[in-house]
C-alpha cells in the first residue's frame, strides 16, 4: 500500500528486503519494466536466505525471461543484483 500511495516515478536504486514470494513478485512487477531507469539496479537482500525460498523463486521467474537483465548473484552477501541495460 506504501509503495502505491508514493509520488515516486523513476528510480535508480531499489532496494527489496521481502520475505515473501508475493511481496518479491509484487516488487519487480511495479518497479523494473515501468520505474527502474536504464542503468538502474534491483537488490534482492533476501535472495540467499535458506529460509526464504520465495524471494528466490520469484526473482527467477521474473528474470529468466527478461532479455534486459544483467543479473549478478554475491556469494559473499547473499543479495541479487540485477541491472536494467535499458
């Protein structure tokens, strides 16, 4: 509801920390087509949670057909990084 009731357009930086399969979905689908700017970056803070395989799940789906994605996973944080090429 927070992310609705914004005036935020465009962003450069996204930030997810969600639990959730849902709330992942829900994120990617508002933000990266229609507010992420090209060059802009996505970072999926819950992606190597063991306990969180939702988050993992919907980052995937969402991404694996997205042919403007450069995806980056950090072994060392355990956060996905995705960039927008344009």
């Amino acid at each position: 509801r927070t992310f609705e009731e914004s005036e935020c357009r465009e962003l450069a930086l996204a930030f997810v920390d969600c639990d959730s399969y849902r709330g992942t979905k829900y994120l990617i689908d508002k933000i990266f087509r229609d507010r992420l700017v090209a060059g802009g970056i996505m970072i999926f803070e819950d992606y190597g949670h063991a306990g969180l395989l939702g988050n993992r799940i919907a980052v995937h789906e969402a991404f694996s057909s997205i042919p403007n994605a450069f995806c980056f996973f950090s072994h060392f944080s355990g956060s996905y990084f995705v960039c927008k090429t344009d």
